[in-house]
C-alpha cells in the first residue's frame, strides 16, 4: 500500500511538472531537441553529442537527467497522459518496453532499423530485444555487457597474478583477498540487488533463467531456491561488501575496499571518472560459468533504447537524429567518450582493456543473455527487487522472498 501511495505522489508530481514546463507540443521544424534521460550523470556526454549533431545535422540535444529511477519512469509515464510530450527519451528493454509499446504512443523504428542493419550500423542480434509484433521501436542508446572489474593492487596483495578462468579460480581468490583485509566483491541492496541472483542463475541454469522471464518456470522450483542457497553460503562466507553502504562502487574500488564489482561496462565510465586507469589501476574480466556442464560461457548484457513517442512535437526531427545517431561517426564519439563499448560494430573503442573484453563477450564462447532487470516485466521485477533487498538484510529469509516473488509473478502470469 505505501508503495502504491508512493507511485500515485510521483506521478501527479510529473504531471504538474509537465503542465509547468508548459512543453512544446504541437510544434514543428525543431531546431533543438529535449532528451528526458535517467542517466543524469551523463549529461556532459549528451551534451557533447548535441554539439556534434548540431553541426552535422542542424538539431542540437539538451539532454534533462533524472537520478531517481521511480521519479523518472513516474514523470515519462505522466507524459503520456498530457499534451506536452517529450521529444527523446531512454527507458529499458525487456517487460517495461513492452509495457510502453502496449499504450500504442512509441513511434515505429522498423525503417531505421532495416536500414541500419543493411549498413552494418546495428547488430542483427540485438533487433529482437527491439522487436514486438514484428515492428521495431526506439534504437539502442547503449549496449553494455556485465563483467567483472577488479583491483589489480589487491589483486598483486592477495598473490593473484592472472583473472581466474573457472568458477573454483574465481572463489579461491575471493578467499585469498578476504584474507588479505579486502570485500571480495561488491554488492548493493539499492536497485541492483539483483545483480548476483543475475550471474549466479545464468552461470548455473540459463534455460532456468530464461523460462523465468516468461513464466515458463516458478521461483520456488529447486534450481532457484539452489542458486539462493549458494548466494547465502558466499555472503555467510563473508564474501561480500556491506551492501547497505552509500558509498559509491568506484570509490569502494579506487581505496581498494573492495576488490571486484560486478557491472555493466558502462561502469568503466565512473571508474575513469573517479580518477582510475584502465589496465594498471583495475582490470576486467567475463566471469566464468558457475558449473562446468555449458559449452558456452553465459554473459548478462543490457542494451538501453533511445525513444520517440508517435505523437512527439516534431517526430521527423526526432527520426533524423536517430538515424544519425546509430552512425559511426556518432557512436564513436559517444562510446570513447564514455570509456565505454558500442552497439555499432563498425565502432572501434580507444580502451585495449574494454575492447578486449567486448570482444571475448561477443565471441563464439560466449552466449548473451539479457540483464534481469529487463528480462523481467515490471510487475514481477518491482516485487523482486524489494525482495532481494530483503534477503540482503535477512540471508536466512530467502524462502520466503521467493514465494513472495512467486506470488507477484502468480498474478502477473495470470493475465499475460
């Protein structure tokens, strides 16, 4: 019920906000365009994106970021239901893009689409994650996969030489930091708390994970209550940071608190950001698969659409940025100034230690699955992430967390 209250306060909020900024609607021959985003700490990167596509395609961006992820979604669902709609603006794939596309108010990108995968500019793979009742909508704003950084001073402190191929490699060298003073690995009960229920599933049961994702499988099964068991057993273990600290994950890893995080390669960025080097001060590496049985090496990854809505001021403006957008020129600015990978792969990034491991994600040993966070309709994530954070603060109540999880994917399944 207080979470209830709380999305109702949200999204009257926005609607105010919208009505207040008076917006644009209606009007045409854009010269600049607004991109609603939740990723406000990449402002100077959008920025400096709008300055490239003001002189090469005459429309400039001012890019409006949100750091709250509940606000956001609140303010852009608000959209829908006013007169004044933004121009551009992120959201995730998976159940909260099909939730978007089912109000019928996202613009079709089929035709950027087809275009862009005949000029090699977007990857055949990644148009399923786009794609709903054989249409496309909305172009990738990002790809990240999800790989291991690591601090190579606690590394050399502990005697670790080389990043660990196996799952065995990858424990005993969390003992061996552990004993050394450091966290073996980062982990946060704020939004991402389903980072390692992610890994620890894919690395042990990807079909499992998978038939999770459309209802295929219950949370309750015993692969699931399994890879529970083995996320308590490493926590019992003392394996991992506090995971209620406010402190910032590269910040835990420039002091060298903690000595691995597991992201997206997009937190390469903050890394730089926090005053580290890539390849001496921090490594990456693909974490290896948690049973041995796979042929292939599972890795999460996550690709953030950049959306126009059919009814937008000016779609045709917003069309021709996309277009632009997904370019080589465009997409190499974006990703080398973001120290982080491209979804065109015609982009060539600046990084060796982010190239190399883009590479070894999108090799012929790696399968790519999509992060729970968009694999998951929303109904059953909201309920999971709360539940995860539960079992955070209690590792002894994960039954419960995941009947409760259940319960919402029970209902959810009901009439889906």
């Amino acid at each position: 019920m207080r979470r209830t209250r709380i999305l109702v306060t949200l999204v009257a909020t926005a609607a105010l906000a919208l009505t207040a900024c008076g917006g644009n609607s209606g009007s045409a021959n854009k010269s600049e365009l607004k991109l609603y985003n939740d990723k406000g700490a990449w402002k100077p990167f959008f920025q400096q994106l709008g300055t490239m596509s003001k002189s090469q395609i005459g429309l400039s961006v001012n890019p409006v970021g949100y750091t709250d992820e509940n606000t956001y979604q609140a303010f852009i669902k608000a959209s829908l239901r006013t007169p004044n709609k933004p121009d551009l603006f992120t959201w995730a794939t998976g159940g909260q893009l099909q939730d978007l596309i089912s109000t019928k108010q996202v613009a079709d990108t089929s035709s950027i689409w087809s275009d862009g995968i005949d000029k090699g500019y977007l990857p055949k793979n990644l148009e399923p994650y786009f794609t709903f009742d054989s249409k496309q909508y909305c172009v990738p704003l990002n790809v990240a996969y999800w790989v291991m950084f690591y601090n190579k001073k606690d590394f050399a402190a502990a005697g670790i030489t080389t990043p660990p191929t196996d799952w065995n490699g990858l424990m005993a060298d969390a003992a061996a930091l552990k004993a050394k003073g450091f966290a073996p690995f980062y982990q946060t009960s704020i939004l991402f708390s389903f980072v390692w229920f992610q890994q620890l599933l894919i690395g042990t049961d990807p079909d499992l994970y998978n038939r999770l994702a459309t209802g295929k499988a219950k949370y309750t099964d015993p692969g699931v209550v399994a890879v529970m068991q083995r996320w308590k057993s490493m926590i019992d273990q003392g394996l991992f940071a506090d995971p209620g600290s406010k402190e910032q994950p590269a910040d835990q890893m420039k002091s060298g608190k903690t000595a691995m995080t597991l992201l997206g390669t997009w937190f390469n960025t903050s890394l730089v950001q926090a005053g580290m080097k890539s390849d001496s001060d921090y490594g990456m590496f693909v974490v290896p698969n948690v049973t041995t049985g796979a042929s292939k090496t599972q890795v999460a990854f996550e690709s953030g659409p950049l959306c126009s809505l059919a009814k937008a001021p000016d779609p045709a403006a917003n069309t021709k940025f996309m277009k632009w957008w997904i370019q080589p020129d465009a997409q190499s600015t974006w990703a080398n100034s973001r120290k982080d990978v491209s979804a065109n792969p015609k982009v060539t990034i600046d990084d060796p230690a982010l190239n190399t491991v883009a590479q070894a994600a999108t090799g012929d040993q790696v399968t790519l699955d999509n992060r729970y966070f968009d694999a998951t309709p929303a109904p059953i994530l909201t309920a999971a992430l709360d539940a995860f954070s539960g079992f955070l603060a209690d590792p002894s109540s994960y039954q419960k967390q995941l009947q409760t999880i259940q319960q919402a994917a029970d209902e959810y399944w009901k009439s889906n």
